[in-house]
C-alpha cells in the first residue's frame, strides 16, 4: 500500500478492487480524460508504474487504444506542451479574508492542465453541495427592521456597546484579582439597560464573574435547546498605534454610513446583534414564546484562548443540561457572504485547525563577551531558527477537510472556473493526479496554503541581559496552527527532529516536557522524556508554551439542522440583504452596482461548508453539540471593511442590520 493511500488521502486500490470494481476505471479514466501528467514530475515513479501495470492488467490492450485516442483528441498540442509548466502554478482564490483572485483562467497553462475531454462535468457534480430552499421567519418581510426607529436604537445599541473598552490581556491575572476585568460590570450594565425586556424575561446567570448565560425557555422540552455565542473582549489597541485611528477607537463614530470603533466587528456585532433581535422579539411580540429553548452565551476572553470564559461557561451548561444537549450552536468565524467567479457564497466554518504554542528554551554557560565561545546560544538559536523555517509542513488535501468541500461547492457551481481545475476538483478525492494539481494551486499562495498544510511561525524570541555578558539562556516561541489531517503530537514530533538536529550539531542535551499548561486542556499528559543527556555545553528544553488543542471534530453539512442553518442564510441574504459584491472586483461606481442587483438577486447563495485557520470559543463547546457552525453573517460589502484586530476597525451599519435580522430568523426559525 503506498504511503499515500496509508494516509487515507485516497482510497487504497486494493480495497477498491475488493469492494468498488468500478473505482479503478473510474479512476484511470478521469487520468486520461482530465489530467493525465499534469503534474508528472512530482508523482512518485513506484505511484505511475503500478498504475500502469495495474492498467494493463485490467482494461486491456483494446480499452489502452481508445484511452489513448481518447487523449489525444482531448488536449491541443499547445496543452502537451504546457505539462511542465506545473511548477509555475499560481494563486487561484480570492476572497474577503483568504484571497480568492479571478486570475483562474490562466490555470490551465499555470498548472500544466490542458482542456478537459468533452465529456460533462455534471455526471461528476451529482449530489455535491446542493442549493438548499430558503426558510422564512416573517410574514412582513422584516419591515421593522428598516424603520427609523429600529435604525435609531440599533446605531446607539451597537455605538454605546464599542465605547466600553473591553481588552483582554495575554498577561491577565484571575479573575476577581486583576483590577483589569473590572471593566466587564461596566459593560454588563450597559446591556442591562440597553436591553431591558431581555434581562427581565429571561434566565440570567453569571459564570466565572463575569461569563453572561441568558435562557428563553421553550414551550416543548423535549426539544435540544440551541445556543448562540459571542464574546464579550477585545483586543487591546497599542497606544503607539492609537495617532493612526481616522476616529478614536472607544469613542465610537457614526459617519451616517459606517461604525468605526475597536471591536465593533470582532465581535460586539454579533453579540449586539443577538441581544436586539430577542429585545426586538420580546416588544414587538409580547405573547411570543419559542417551542424550543435558546441559551445565549457571552464569554469575556476568547482572545486569549477562553478558558476563564467560554471554558466554564460550558462546565456549567454541562452542569445544567448535560453532554451532547444542545441541538445547534452558532458562534462568529467563517468568510461571511461575498462573490467568488460568479458564485454568490455565503461561507460556515464546519471545522478548525488545531492550535499548539511551543516554547523552546536553551541554558548555556555564561562568560565574559571577551573570550566567547565559537557560537552563543543566540547563534545556536538563529541556527535552529533557520532549520525550523526551511522545513515546512507537507500539504494534505482529503475529503476529511472542511475545505475540500469548499472548493467542491465552487467547482459546482461556478462557469467561470477553468474547466479543466473544475475537473480536477472534483476528481481530487480519489485521484492522485487530480489531487496534486489542486493541492499545487492552493499551495503557490500563501492566504490559501494553509487551509491544507500546519503552519508555523517563529513570533517570540528573547536572550541576553547585558552586552559585554554571554547569553546564558534564549528562548524562541513558535506557534503551530495544526493541519486538519494532523494532530498536535504529530506536529510536536517534528518540531523534536529539528531541535535534536541542532543539539547534536553543537554538543547539547535536550529535554521535551510535553505536560500541559492547563488541567482543562484536551491533550497533553506529564510527559518529561530526556531525549539527549545535558552536556556541559549545554540544553535545550522544549515545552509548551500554552494550552494546545487538537483539530475540531467536522460537523456535518448536510441533515435538517444545516439545511435549517443554510435556508435562513439564504433568506435573509437574498431577499433581505443588500447585494452580494466580488471584493476583488468591486463596481465602479453606484450605476454598476445597480445594474448588476437584478442579475444577482436571481442567482441562489450557496452555503459552502468550509475550514476556520484561527480559532474561536468553539473549542470549548465541542461537548455541548456535534453541530457547531462558525458563522459572522456579514454580507462583505468592500474589501477594506472590517479591520478586524488592526487600525480603523469598523462596520457598515447596513451590515449590522442585516446581522440582527438574521439572528432574529435564526431564532424564528429553529423554534418551529
């Protein structure tokens, strides 16, 4: 079996032999109808032998002759020649927050592709990312929600919310300690009067101080309760940036158009947003009760991992309503709604990388700077440094990978995609060919490589304490952000090869100590193993810097509680929402954009499930539900918008409108 087929990347041949006859020539077929030597020089020869052999073996000399026919008559001679242009392959998304450019048509030469045989591509798109009905949650259209009135208090709701100064420090001490957290009873107040009905008519608990849990009981218990999310924190704004704000960041401006403010996108949006549209629910619809239970819950430290806030905030709906109780769970991520080749996208994240943080440290003898030592541990550090950076991570694209089905989706149902790179999508999860293609495209860009391949990124790095005194200790951080198909021991593992390498290199003892940094985290036993001895050169300890957390189960895309999800994005964001833009390609002007609404209005949103690279508070509720769904519904309206974690954050207004509509359908919607 070959390495590939060990990895489960692609089904093994001889399972398919046994149990799917058909496989194999469907396979072979698709490599010479689509994409036969695309990327030759990359296959391994042992790979192409046994396929050729197997080929032989299997369809005989008569089916040999028609495939070669068959080839022959499907790419020019100008295709052939471009076969080895493979190396140059180059980006091919674009998007919000992940490139997604419109330079796809010259993938066919880029990637060596030529044009696919003109067999249709609608056999191979049978039952792959279906446009899921629209469901509706209003007889009217949502017609309050344009009014003046509802415009008012939701401009001031969303403005007062952002002028609290909610930061969240990596250096925080417990809660109830650090005078730090005390700015969270401000903002708990403020809620509290700006949302009156809620806090009158729902449950209300605090978790850990300051965690906010809100329940609406529902008329039927024995429905799963859903949960919707947010979080409450901020990220600091550094006072040297603080002069490069168009409009102070805690003083929240309105320019009659767009709110700007730290943190009005990440993620007072949501919360906000999920707050007026129950507010609105308990005004506008007094005798309105949902038949099934919604739990709101607000953490206050998800930008340091949320462990204060998210981590016991689900203790305690653990506590309440046990494992595996709620029926769906909704927090910010994914791309939001925006265009891409023709396809109008609104983007869940269904899944998220794992995160480790690893924390390298090197004790040497000290000295006088005078009489140094032919390499200092800065050195020996830079050294490893190099090593570190010069060996990356292997990119893995398997079915298993939320966004392999991603790319399934736009492949479905974008014409404007090269033909031949449709074919290879959706051949790639079970033919190699194919598969290295695709994996050779979204590897030549950086915003899109590591949707399929662990990254890694030296971030910290401190020695030395005085200039004419030898470093005695340096320690380097790295940060990992782990590969759906890998797991954190894996990436551990190959971290230890590369610091072993130095330490032999230079005479050094080294250490892993594996324990975790938290008793809560999901992984990571005491675990001390002496890999070398410490000589009297010295020793490098590896040991993680944080808590660490695996790769998050995929939640399914498909099922009643996804087309619930998928139909009320759909809802909202055609018949509610203002249209759908290419931010790579915006109007020109108002005209444009105009002209092209009606277009768009008559072209569904597809819902593709896709993979969060960052990481939310969702980690910690995975005991809660097996359906988690990252999802900001905010329709993309430029590609500047946002700002999120840097200067001049902000939000359109008409985006925030259309996020509480959406809260207030989701919450229609999944009480019926």
């Amino acid at each position: 079996m070959s390495d590939i087929e060990k990895q489960g990347l692609l089904p093994s041949y001889r399972e398919s032999e046994q149990n799917q006859p058909s496989a194999i020539h469907t396979a072979n077929t698709d490599v010479l109808c689509n994409i036969e030597n695309v990327i030759s020089e990359d296959i391994p020869k042992r790979h192409l032998r046994g396929r050729r052999i197997f080929f032989f073996s299997s369809l005989g000399l008569s089916l040999l002759c028609s495939a070669i026919f068959i080839y022959t008559a499907c790419f020019s001679a100008e295709a052939r020649a471009s076969l080895s242009a493979a190396n140059t392959a180059t980006s091919f998304l674009q998007g919000p927050s992940i490139p997604f450019g419109s330079n796809l048509h010259g993938f066919t030469a880029a990637a060596g592709l030529g044009r696919p045989c003109p067999r249709k591509l609608k056999a191979l798109t049978k039952d792959i990312c279906p446009v899921v009905a629209p469901v509706s949650a209003s007889d009217d259209n949502y017609a309050y929600f344009r009014t003046p009135e509802f415009t008012n208090f939701s401009v001031d709701a969303l403005i007062g919310a952002v002028n609290i100064p909610t930061e969240s420090f990596d250096n925080l001490g417990p809660v109830g300690e650090d005078a730090r957290w005390d700015v969270f009873f401000k903002f708990e107040e403020y809620l509290k009067k700006t949302f009156p009905k809620v806090h009158e008519q729902l449950d209300f608990a605090n978790v850990n101080t300051h965690g906010l849990v809100y329940t609406w009981r529902g008329s039927d218990s024995s429905l799963k309760p859903s949960l919707l999310a947010a979080h409450q924190d901020v990220v600091p704004v550094l006072p040297s940036t603080r002069g490069q704000w168009d409009h102070d960041p805690y003083d929240a401006y309105f320019d009659g158009t767009t709110i700007w403010g730290r943190g009005v996108s990440d993620d007072k949006n949501s919360l906000v947003g999920i707050l007026e549209a129950i507010e609105v629910i308990l005004t506008r619809e007094p005798e309105y009760t949902p038949r099934r239970t919604l739990v709101v819950a607000f953490g206050f430290d998800e930008e340091v991992s949320g462990y204060r806030g998210a981590g016991e905030i689900t203790k305690h709906l653990q506590s309440v309503w046990g494992p595996d109780s709620f029926e769906v769970l909704v927090d910010e991520g994914g791309q939001g709604i925006f265009e891409s080749h023709g396809v109008q996208l609104a983007v869940p994240g269904i899944g998220e990388k794992g995160y480790f943080d690893a924390k390298i440290t090197l004790n040497t003898p000290g000295g006088h700077s005078s009489i140094p030592p032919d390499h200092t541990s800065i050195g020996i550090i830079g050294d490893l440094s190099t090593l570190i950076e010069s060996n990356p991570f292997e990119p893995v694209l398997s079915a298993h990978n939320p966004y392999y089905q991603f790319l399934q989706c736009l492949a479905v149902h974008s014409d404007e995609l090269d033909p031949a790179f449709r074919a290879a999508i959706l051949n790639a999860g079970h033919n190699i060919v194919a598969n290295r293609a695709v994996q050779k495209a979204i590897s030549a860009d950086r915003l899109t490589r590591y949707n399929i391949q662990t990254s890694q990124a030296l971030d910290l790095v401190s020695g030395g304490l005085k200039i004419n005194a030898l470093p005695e200790e340096v320690v380097l951080a790295v940060n990992f952000r782990v590969s759906v198909e890998s797991s954190v021991s894996e990436t551990r593992e190959k971290l230890v090869g590369n610091v072993k390498t130095i330490a032999k290199r230079y005479g050094l003892g080294l250490k892993v100590n594996a324990t975790s940094k938290h008793s809560y985290a999901t992984a990571g036993e005491s675990d001390i193993v002496q890999i070398l001895p410490a000589t009297e050169n010295g020793e490098f300890i590896i040991e993680n810097y944080a808590s660490f957390i695996e790769p998050a189960p995929v939640s399914p895309s498909t099922g009643p509680t996804w087309d619930t999800l998928a139909g009320t994005i759909r809802e909202v964001f055609e018949n509610f929402a203002g249209p759908v833009i290419d931010p790579s390609n915006p109007p020109a002007d108002k005209d444009q954009q105009e002209d092209s609404v009606d277009a768009k209005k008559k072209k569904p949103i597809i819902i593709a499930p896709s993979l969060m690279t960052a990481n939310t508070d969702t980690k910690h509720y995975w005991p809660l539900t097996k359906n988690i769904y990252r999802f900001s519904p905010t329709r993309v309206t430029d590609i500047r918008m946002g700002n999120i974690h840097t200067v001049n954050e902000n939000l359109p207004f008409e985006v925030h409108r259309e996020s509480v509509v959406f809260y207030y359908s989701f919450i229609k919607n999944f009480s019926k």
